[in-house]
C-alpha cells in the first residue's frame, strides 16, 4: 500500500511537471560558470537612465520602458532610501535616441494616507497613459487599486482617476506593468486583487486601458497568505494562446506559467516549469517574425545577476539564452544603505521597438538602466 501511495504521488508530481507551457531545453544554464556558461547578446548596449548620487533619491526601481510619439520613456518609483517609503515618488525620464535621457520628472507626489507606486504605460491614439498604484496605509490586509493620468505631449498630465471595471466601478488592485495588446486590440495585463494581493489575470477590450476591464478566470495555487504564492506575472502569445509567466512567492526558484487559449477569459492553474529564477519580477513578450523570450535572473538563488534574455522559436521550449548585465567584476556594487536594498539587476521589463529590444531595470536598486539588444541578434533562422 505504502508503495502505491508513493507511486501515486510520483506520478502526479510528474503530470504537474508536464502540465506546465513552457520549459527551458536541458543543459541550457549551467549553475557552476561564471554568468551560467552564457554569452553576451550580440550588440547589446546599455545606457544610465538615472543615477543614484549622494544629493539625489538614492531608491529608484521598477523600471518600466515605453515608445510614444518618436520618444522612449521610462517610468519608476523613487525614495530618498528604501523601498516602499511612504515619500515613493513616481517619477519617469524621456529620450530621443535610448542613449541620453532627460532629468527625472516626478509623475506622482507622495500621499498623506496612501504610498505610489508606478503601474507602467499605455497610449491610444495620440494620447499617453500613465498608471499610478495607490497603497491606502490604512488598508488591511495591504493592497491597493490603481489609477492613471494622459498626456498628449508626455509633459502636461491630467489630474489622476481612478482606472474602471467592467461595471463601471474602481478596480481593486495593484495593476501589474504589462499592458499590452493582442493582435485583435483586447488588452492584457494582471492585477493584484483585494482583499490582499491575489494575482490574477485582467483584460479589456476597451482600446483607451481606462476602463472595461474584467479579471480572467484562474485558480490561484493554495497559500495561507494574504498574498497569492504566484505574483508579478508577464505574458507572450503564441499560436493564439496566451502563456502568463509568474514568480513564485514560495521560494520555489522557478518560474511558474499559466496559459490561456480564449484571449485571456480563462487561464489554466499556474504550474512550476523548471526554468530557474531569483524570485523576482520578470518580463516576457514575442520577438518580431515569431518567437518568445523571456528576461530574468536564471540564479536558482536570490541572487538578482545575471541578468539574462532566454529564447524561444515555439513559445514551448526555451532552448537559446544569452547576458544582459554580467555578473562578477562586472556587477557593480551598492553604493548607499536602503531597505530591502541588493547588488544585481532587478525586475526588468521590456519592450520591442524599432528593431530593439529594450529591457529597463534598477541596478542595486539605485540606478535605473535600460539595455537594448538588436532583434536581429536574437531572432530564429
């Protein structure tokens, strides 16, 4: 009996392990080498941002990359010296070339009763969207809703509104930074739901991202936290089904995905690939002609470095990885004290634009950084 229970268990854990999208070819990273045996990205280069100094906020995370009207953006959250401060400021900086950025500007002031938080972009149109995450301190458990501001010039903004449900109401959640679009216009995004941060799938079809949204149908793994064990999604398509990549809260080291084949209604449990991670934020998206990637610290560790772009011709098998940002002599070091502060390269986010990929990232949490690489470099024969 005992061996039946035993072999019961075995073979569910290996359908789990078959039920997860996506995975990374054998042998792709390896553990022992310097930067996991991997090369730099042909072409990459990468450019400050912002740089922490001794008169400026020396917390600055988050970053989040944009194309608007012949300009890039980069938008994220700054204190004077740790995370999550109640003077988080959100701020962005604009560029013509992705090389030489313009001064911060502060998109959102610090709140009395809440702290901000930068929820990324959209645009329609001519029109430039910014969201803003609101944290009320008096809300229990934590957690928040969002709101946003639109510009047509990237310097005059609106006062800020709250973004809408599908029945017209205030969206309870933590908006997550991926707003992007599927071939046909139906937005995709996650929210971290009240009452806590329950990570779940949101789309819309209304073209502005102000409104309409709903959330998609997804069971959370199990967790006696008011935070879901899968947080911080990112997402690409392919072959018209949607893979949503997650981080795991449980320390699991391993990316978790969940997918989706009706535009983002409905989404199958999140289940445990075997591509590494650092528990961290990530980013996924689809490379130009086909082909996914997916951009992350493959440490298996906490450790935020390398940081590496892994590719994909399927959307199923991850068989090609390359370096962003190096580790060793390369890594700089942290430069001032800061809660939850740490050398290395975190929660990239990217975007595909004029031939590049752009991935923006705080380096040790203090210098916000943007490296792009050419697609053509990373791209399928």
């Amino acid at each position: 009996m005992r061996a039946l229970v035993f072999a019961t268990i075995l073979l569910a854990g290996v359908c789990q392990a078959q039920q997860a999208p996506i995975r990374a070819a054998e042998g792709l990273f390896d553990a022992q080498a310097l930067n996991l045996g991997l090369e730099m990205a042909t072409g990459a280069e990468t450019f400050t941002v912002f740089a922490a100094g001794g008169n400026t906020y020396q917390y600055n995370h988050g970053a989040v990359p944009f194309a608007f009207k012949g300009k890039l953006y980069v938008q994220w959250q700054s204190s004077p010296h740790d995370e999550d401060a109640p003077t988080t400021q959100v701020r962005y900086a604009m560029s013509i070339d992705g090389k030489r950025w313009s001064d911060a500007i502060v998109l959102a002031q610090p709140r009395a009763d809440a702290t901000v938080t930068n929820g990324g972009w959209w645009a329609y149109g001519d029109t430039l969207v910014a969201y803003i995450n609101v944290w009320p301190h008096d809300l229990e458990p934590r957690g928040g809703h969002v709101e946003y501001r639109t510009s047509k010039d990237g310097i005059h903004w609106s006062a800020p509104k709250p973004v809408l449900d599908d029945q017209g109401e205030p969206l309870q959640g933590i908006l997550e930074q991926d707003i992007r679009a599927l071939e046909d216009g139906r937005l995709i995004s996650a929210a971290h739901m009240q009452p806590g941060l329950k990570a779940k799938p949101v789309f819309t079809d209304d073209a502005t991202g102000l409104g309409g949204w709903q959330t998609g149908d997804m069971t959370n793994l199990p967790t006696n936290s008011d935070v879901s064990r899968e947080i911080e999604p990112s997402w690409f398509t392919r072959d018209g089904e949607v893979v949503m990549t997650f981080r795991d809260q449980q320390s699991s080291f391993r990316i978790f995905a969940a997918l989706s084949k009706d535009r983002g209604e409905t989404w199958s449990r999140p289940a445990k690939t075997n591509i590494p991670d650092s528990r961290a934020k990530q980013s996924a998206g689809n490379l130009p002609g086909g082909g996914a990637f997916i951009i992350n610290n493959p440490s298996n560790s906490k450790a935020r470095f390398p940081l590496v772009i892994s590719t994909s011709a399927d959307g199923v098998v991850f068989d090609r990885a390359y370096i962003l940002r190096a580790e060793g002599d390369k890594l700089p070091a942290q430069k001032y004290p800061g809660r939850y502060k740490r050398v290395g390269y975190s929660y990239p986010k990217s975007m595909v634009h004029n031939g590049y990929v752009y991935t923006a990232y705080g380096t040790g949490k203090e210098d916000i950084d943007i490296t792009r690489v050419p697609v053509a470099s990373l791209q399928y024969e």
